[in-house]
C-alpha cells in the first residue's frame, strides 16, 4: 500500500473516515533525545522550568512507530522532519541507528539533524553523510566571550576545532542558524562570511523568539523589537513530538504546557485528527490564541527583507510592555 493505486485507495478511504486527516504532513520534529550539551541563556532547556522534562532519549520502540506512522499516510513524506527538538541530535547515542531506520522506511524524506555541533565526533557520525539530506549548526557567535556567555555552559575553544570537521564532513550539507540579539547583531557578516569560507552551505539569520517565556525580562534586553506571534491554522499540518511520546503544538513550548496527545497511547492517525488538534486548529483559525497560556506569552523578531542588515536597534523595551 505505499505506492499507486493501493494507496489513493488507502487515501480516499482515510479521508472519508477521518475528515480531518490533514491533505500534507509539512513538518515533523522529533524530541529524539531529551539532553542539550547546552543550556543558553534565553533557552529554558536546563533551567528550573524545565526540571520535569524528560531528559532520556526516545524509546527505539516508540521511534519505530512513529516512523511507520508517517510511512504509512496516505500522502507525500514531509518536506523536514528533524531529529532533535529540546535536546541535540548528535547527543543521542542512537542516532545512526535511527537514521538508517527512518532512510529505509521513508527512502525520500528530507532528513535534517539539528545539534550545536558540541557532540560532533567523526568516528561516531560520518556515516550520516550518506543518509541525511541536511545538517543544521546553531551558532550563535564566533567571538569566544560572546560564544561562552549565550551558548552555557559549551565554551568556544572546544567546540570551534569541530566545526571544519563537521563541514567537511557533511559537505555541502551544512546549514548554518544564527538567532540574533543584541550581543551578536553587529558579528552577523563576519559570522556569514566566516562560515561560507569553511564550506557551510547556507548561514541563515533567525529572529529571537520568546520561547514561550513567563519571565520576559532577559528576552527583551536581548531581542530587537519584538512583536506577538500569533500563528494560523496551518501550523496544525506539523507534527512536534518530544522524546517520550507526547505530542505539542508548537517547537516554542520548552515546559510543554499544551499537550495534545501522545504516541504512548494513541496511533499517528489519531493523533493528527484527535479532539485537542481539531481545538487548537479552531482557536487559531477564530484568533483566539490569548486562551493558551504558551500563545500569550510568544513573541519574537520580526523578519524584514534584508534581517538582519537593514534592523534599526530601537531602545530597549520595558519588560512588561
């Protein structure tokens, strides 16, 4: 049933049982671990927030289910789907293992690792050339002071040696996030160009995002001038699934206040056209976002047209504004 006939079959059938089976899975993050190497400082992952998040990585039992899960919709694989969500993709000690796993089942899926690069060993993860489509490197500097004060507790002279290494090695593959703040916005072209040099791919600036914080106070002496989130419908069609199995609206929930199922015990299927999907779903669509408690408190950057070469630093603003 995976391919032709068998599976528009398999897709009418679906539909007509589960209306609210989405017509495209566009996106899928997947907690593969629970561990960061790093806890940065606007991260809430290693602080006091966080404390009751799972830390192990995902069960290769749960794993494999979710795989087949996706294998089996009835539709195109997903433009993305990402190991590491919390947690950092090379941290996982099973990380090989998975990606031979998911390449088998979903033989043209877009594979991404995303990791900081700390993990990075060649021995251990060369492999992963042949089986990853692409490899994403959160940097948030290239000067060392600035490196070890956002990035905690990883420090710039044993993580930098890894980066040429880690190029070379998925050459042509690396895609290197820069989220900007005010510490780093005035290093954004030297860190572009530094990049490029070392045979990165692409180096991509990122707006600053709240991440859902309580506590806006450092967020808004790092970020620029920064605005509600207020995302539509749509982002329903993604699938963001930590390493136990429980399954969130958003990448931004850190503290993963708003479940909305759970691999544990329901199937793929189910989950995608559960009850709390389908509310969610209709809150965004009538704007209603001030009801979930993660939605009120997300803000970020905005992206202009040339971010963030053409960003005018505004003075800060008041942390309860």
């Amino acid at each position: 049933m995976k391919k032709g006939p068998k599976r528009y079959i398999l897709g009418k059938y679906l539909k007509m049982r589960f209306p609210d089976l989405p017509t495209k899975l566009a996106f899928v993050l997947i907690g593969t671990t629970g561990t960061c190497n790093a806890s940065c400082i606007h991260c809430p992952t290693g602080k006091a927030r966080t404390a009751g998040s799972p830390r192990q990585p995902m069960d290769m039992r749960l794993f494999k289910k979710l795989i087949d899960g996706i294998d089996n919709l009835p539709m195109k694989p997903p433009t993305h789907i990402g190991f590491g969500l919390f947690g950092d993709g090379l941290v996982d000690p099973y990380v090989v293992e998975r990606m031979r796993y998911s390449r088998d089942r979903i033989p043209h899926g877009h594979f991404v690792i995303n990791t900081n690069g700390a993990a990075f060993s060649a021995a251990r993860h060369a492999e992963l050339n042949g089986l990853v489509n692409l490899v994403t490197l959160h940097c948030e500097s290239l000067v060392a002071e600035t490196y070890d004060y956002l990035m905690q507790p990883l420090r710039a002279k044993n993580v930098f040696p890894k980066y040429r290494a880690l190029i070379e090695t998925f050459h042509g593959k690396v895609h290197v996030s820069v989220p900007i703040s005010r510490l780093n916005i005035d290093q954004a072209a030297e860190i572009r160009e530094q990049f490029l040099n070392w045979g990165a791919s692409t180096v991509h600036f990122d707006p600053l995002a709240s991440r859902c914080e309580p506590d806006p106070v450092l967020f808004r002496e790092l970020s620029l001038d920064p605005f509600p989130i207020r995302c539509g419908p749509d982002v329903l069609d993604n699938l963001i699934i930590d390493c136990d199995g429980q399954v969130l609206v958003c990448c931004q929930d850190f503290a993963r206040e708003e479940s909305i199922g759970s691999l544990q015990d329901q199937s793929l299927l189910k989950l995608l056209t559960n009850h709390r999907r389908r509310l969610v779903r209709r809150r965004f669509s009538e704007g209603a976002h001030e009801e979930m408690a993660t939605c009120s408190r997300c803000f970020g950057d905005l992206r202009t047209e040339n971010f963030p070469f053409d960003v005018s630093l505004s003075p800060h603003m008041p942390a309860d504004s």
